[in-house]
C-alpha cells in the first residue's frame, strides 16, 4: 500500500513573521493592539486546524481499513476458515 499522504511541510518563520511585522506596526501606530491580538487569535486557529488535519488522516485510514474488512489481529485470516 503506498504512503499515507502528506500536507505539506510547515515552512519555518512564516508566523513568526507576521506577529513580527504585526508588533512593528503597532509600535509605529499604524495599527491597534486589537488588531495585532486577533492576528495572533487567526493564527492560532489556523494552527490547531493543522493539528486536527494531521491527525485525522491516519484516523481516516484507520477507518477505512476496519470498513473494508481489516483487522489489526496479530495472526492473519486463512482462506477457507470460518
């Protein structure tokens, strides 16, 4: 069976960016706490949706190997037997 699929990988100091660019702006004024807080806010959403993305696929594997007639029993069935 191939690999599971994969979302693709994190790209590091993305958000880091942002909250960097976001406190900037607040500090020159251009922008109010609030706006910074809920950036912050969006982005931790986003990240648990990750989080929950990630572990779904291999629940969804999981499922669909159970619904297809699989099992996670040590010794496999044999042709014939009951």
């Amino acid at each position: 069976m191939d690999a599971a699929p994969r979302l693709p990988a994190k790209r590091p100091g993305r958000p880091q960016r942002g909250r960097r660019l976001a406190r900037i702006k607040y500090q020159a004024g251009a922008i109010d706490l609030l706006s910074v807080l809920q950036l912050q806010a969006a982005q931790i959403v986003s990240q648990a949706d990750v989080i929950q993305l990630q572990n779904a696929l291999p629940a969804n594997r999981i499922d669909l190997h159970l619904t297809l007639g699989g099992s996670f029993d040590a010794t496999p069935a044999r042709a014939g037997s009951p």
